[in-house]
C-alpha cells in the first residue's frame, strides 16, 4: 500500500467520524422531539442509536435489514 492509499485511508475515516458526530446530533434532537427524553439523557445516553432504534421496534417499524430479528 502507498502513502498516498494510507493518506486517503486517514482521510476517510476522519470523515466517516465527522458524519457520525453528525448523526449523533439528530438522533438526540429525535430523541428529545420524538421520544420525550430531556436534552440532558439524550446528550448522556451512551447508545442514543440503540435508544431511537428501540422506538422503532416499539413503533412497529422495521426497518430495512432488519426483517429477519423476528
């Protein structure tokens, strides 16, 4: 591998990061609009995806890839 496809492997993974803190912040705000935690647990909850997932699947909702939990 070259130290350029390692630069870009870096690259990537720092934006890969950047999305997830990205995501991250809507979940909470899901969270905190949706679900009707408080800003604080939301900010706190060590598995916010987990936590919004789980409303799905309360909610009936299935999500693409996931048709086999059953």
């Amino acid at each position: 591998m070259t130290n350029m496809e390692i630069a870009d492997l870096l690259c990537d993974i720092r934006e890969a990061r950047a999305r997830v803190k990205e995501i991250r912040v809507e979940l909470i705000e899901i969270a905190v609009n949706n679900l009707g935690i408080s800003q604080l647990e939301a900010i706190k909850h060590p598995n916010i995806e987990s936590l919004v997932d789980g409303y799905l699947i309360g909610q009936g909702f299935i999500q693409s890839g996931r048709e086999d939990w059953r």
